[in-house]
C-alpha cells in the first residue's frame, strides 16, 4: 500500500528515521490489523492507529460548521432508571442543526428550536446511524477522512461508515447485529461499552421486537436489570471497556452489545466488516423479515411503529419482502455457486485455525500486560509472538459493576471465564453444550409464567426466530 504524504512507515523507521519519527509509526501493518480481525473472537482495543487521520478532529463542533446548518434526526430519551429498555420505538424524536443540539446541551436556560420541549436535566440526544453518503452527499471529498485502509481494507473510508453524535447519557439497547464484525473509532468523549459473547444469547432473551433487519434486540435493560423477571441474566459474562478519544474497539461477529455516552459530548465513527457468513445470514433475515411483517401487519395494519424501529424505512408489503427474500436467495447461491469460493473458504478457514491457535496460546499474556503485571523474560518472549500488547488489549470479563442499584449481581472475574472455558478465545464448539444447558435452565425457569398465560401473542411466536426452544414451552 502507497504511504500518504506524511505518513512515516515501519520502513522508514527501520532505515534509522530517528526516535521522534518512530514514535508516530503504526504498530501494526494493514495486513497484519486485517489477519487480527478476520481471526479474533474477542473484542479488543487497537491503540496508535489513527492518530493521522483527519477525522481525529472531527469534533461536534467541528461538524457543526461543516454541516453548516444541516437538518439532522436526533433520537430523545430520558435520564431515568427504569428496568425497561428504551426502545427507538418508544422515543421521540427532532430534527435540528448541530448548532442547536450543542445550543441546547450547553444547558442555557433560554433554549427555543427544536429542543425546546425537552428538558435538558431529564433527557439526552442522540444522533445516530448517521450515514456518511447521506449526511454528506454534497461533500463527499470528507470520505477520505476516514482511513479504514489502515485496518487493511483497502478503498475503505467514509463511504462505507456510520456517524453517531450523542449527549450525556444518550445510548443504544442491548442488541447483537446480525451482520458482520465492527470497528469502532472514538472521536470526542467517551463511551461505554458493555459486550457479551453470542455464547451467552439464551441469557439476554433476544427478541424480534423491535423490529430492524439487522439487529436482534435483547428484553433486558443490562445496566438495571429485572432480575425476577430475566433471572438467567445472572449467568452473563459482562465484558466491559470504557473507549476513549483515538482508540478504535474491534466488535467481533454477533457480540451483543449496550453502548452508553459517559461524557457531556461524544462523537464516533463505526464500519461494518461484512464476513463470509452473512450470505447465509441475510437469507435467514429475509425469512425473518416476511414472518415478522406478515404476522404484525394482520394483527394491526394500522400500528407499524409499535413494532418496527425507525431506522427501516424501506416498504414492508408482502410482495416487497419475496422480492428480496429471492434476491437473498440468488446472491447466495451466486455465491456459492464457485469452485473457486469453495477453495477459498477452504484455505482461509486453515488459515484462521493457526492464527486462533496462536491468539488461544498467548491471550493469557496481553490479559496480564493490559493489568498491568511484571512479564518474565519467558512471557516476554511469548508476548513477542503475540499480537496483544500495548497497541492492542483485549476486553476481558469484568466483576466491575456499573451501578451500585444492582449490588453483587455480577461475581465472576477473568479467572473464572478462563478457567470455565479453557480459554479466553473458547471456540464456540466447547460452548455449546453450557449454551444447551442455558436453554434448559430458562425454559424451566419460565414454565410457571407460560402456564398462567391464557394466549400465545404474536410477539411469542416471534421469539421462536431467534430462540427455537421457546417451542417447547407449552
């Protein structure tokens, strides 16, 4: 890859660039950040890896002069404390400039315009899935901001990228995209995430609705949950990191996530990698698509927002959903349809089997680093050969709690993760049979409340898309 104009290579550095420049060269090379994120089954950290692009600046302030008075969609929730997660579909919304939305946090007391009927003490903003080819259609130069490149996606910028611009508080329900994996770049502020691994999906009771095509929504309110009513929740692995400004989070495939603003401001930038997997993924969600608008239309034709989220904007009829249930069908067959995809599948999945093996060797050693502990000369030289390290940490399993309301429901730490599951990095075939196990538990642990139910709604039967064994449950 060409270097841009400034930019200091690890060649340059290696050809004796001096001890200023290599403090500015990227500890890892495009092709070795990709061979991390194809093969990593954790959610990490990549530090020093973007400190030269130019969307480093990309303040909302910033963004407010280079809108320039644009109309932007900001989603309104309220500061409270209920064990009810909020729903896009139960939250207002405003459009307004982000001249006015910092206007408006800045608390002044003689607000008017769009935010004016929202008290800036009871709610947060949050503008999101900002698309970079909407926001700036007539500006489309600024795609080059954004260097995903770096990650070893060549061509990748702000074409393919997503804004989010969000006040203190301002946050998204826990969910697992159904697509890909995630980069996550931090701009301004600060936010919170809390992850945990898709083994843990029959804890978080994934529903259908809400309904967005790409996202599977959990019932559960993570930082203050009901635990009488979602008592397996206990069993869930919390991983939890606090991003801050330049550092970019890695979200591997189908990690659920509750993401929070922990600051008075914040701006991120987001690409979704697509993966191999989702050619078969998007022909389940085209199956998932039909049934949910069949089902929720007939029970009321009128009523679409009390179960569809805002963000799917596209028409909902039946013949619109075969329409795209057959061009799901088609691109993956087309797919598939090649020798040469068959082989390729072939030698990147060898290829992945070595990289994990090395990953599940050394992750004990970037847990260690990331804590903070003296290495031995051995693990030293372990680490050597590890990609973990300062550049890139790993989020692990956290006993810390983020809210003092819940008091001791979350006991486990890292050594128990590792010594549960052999590994920090556990293939998903080892975790299979705890995940059996889960769905038995729950279903045990829900008979008392199906059996008083007098009906089964269509949001039950719903359920059954993303948690088959709820079937069972008479």
């Amino acid at each position: 890859m060409a270097a841009r104009p400034g930019a200091i290579t690890n060649a340059d550095s290696a050809s004796g660039g001096g001890e200023e420049e290599g403090k500015h060269v990227k500890p890892f090379t495009p092709e070795k950040a990709k061979e991390i994120i194809m093969c990593l089954q954790q959610p990490a950290v990549f530090y020093n890896m973007v400190f030269d692009w130019p969307a480093q600046h990309w303040t909302a302030k910033h963004l407010s002069e280079v809108l320039h008075g644009k109309q932007i969609r900001f989603r309104m929730g309220t500061k409270s404390t209920d064990t009810a997660p909020q729903f896009e579909t139960a939250c207002n919304y405003v459009e307004a400039t982000l001249e006015e939305f910092l206007s408006w946090n800045s608390d002044q007391s003689s607000i008017s315009g769009a935010f004016r009927d929202y008290d800036h003490s009871k709610f947060w903003a949050y503008a999101d899935y900002k698309y970079f080819v909407s926001l700036f259609e007539d500006k489309t130069d600024i795609f080059q901001d954004v260097i995903w490149s770096d990650f070893g996606f060549p061509g990748r910028n702000g074409q393919e990228s997503t804004l989010w611009i969000g006040s203190l508080g301002a946050h998204t329900p826990c969910h697992l995209d159904t697509y890909g994996c995630n980069l996550v770049f931090q701009v301004q502020g600060r936010k919170r995430w809390h992850l945990f691994p898709p083994e843990d999906t029959p804890f978080l009771y994934p529903t259908r609705i809400p309904y967005e095509e790409s996202s599977v929504f959990s019932k559960i309110n993570v930082v203050n949950p009901d635990l009488k009513r979602f008592p397996q929740f206990r069993k869930a692995r919390r991983h939890m990191v606090t991003l801050s400004p330049g550092q970019v989070l890695f979200v591997p495939r189908h990690w659920w996530h509750y993401v929070e603003s922990i600051d008075p401001v914040t701006v991120s930038i987001n690409s979704w990698i697509e993966l191999e997997e989702d050619h078969q993924t998007r022909v389940e969600e085209a199956i998932t698509r039909m049934l949910v608008c069949a089902l929720k239309t007939a029970e009321n034709p009128h009523n679409t927002r009390a179960w569809l989220n805002p963000t799917e904007l596209e028409e909902t009829s039946h013949e619109i959903n075969c329409h795209y249930l057959n061009g799901a069908i088609s691109a993956f067959f087309n797919h598939y349809g090649t020798s040469e995809v068959v082989e390729t599948q072939a030698l990147r999945t060898n290829r992945e089997y070595t990289i994990k093996e090395e990953l599940n060797m050394h992750s004990h050693v970037g847990v260690e680093q990331a804590g903070g502990h003296n290495l031995s000369s051995e693990t030293v030289k372990q680490e050597a050969a590890s990609p973990f390290g300062l550049d890139l940490v790993p989020v692990t399993p956290s006993s810390e709690e983020p809210s003092s309301e819940r008091g001791g429901i979350f006991e486990n730490d890292g050594e128990d993760f590792v010594s549960k599951n052999g590994k920090s990095f556990g293939k998903r075939q080892r975790m299979m049979s705890e995940s059996e196990n889960a769905v038995v538990e729950q279903i045990a642990s829900d008979r008392t409340v199906a059996v008083s139910q007098t009906f089964v709604s269509t949001d039950d039967l719903l359920d059954c898309l993303v948690n088959p064994q709820c079937a069972q449950v008479s």
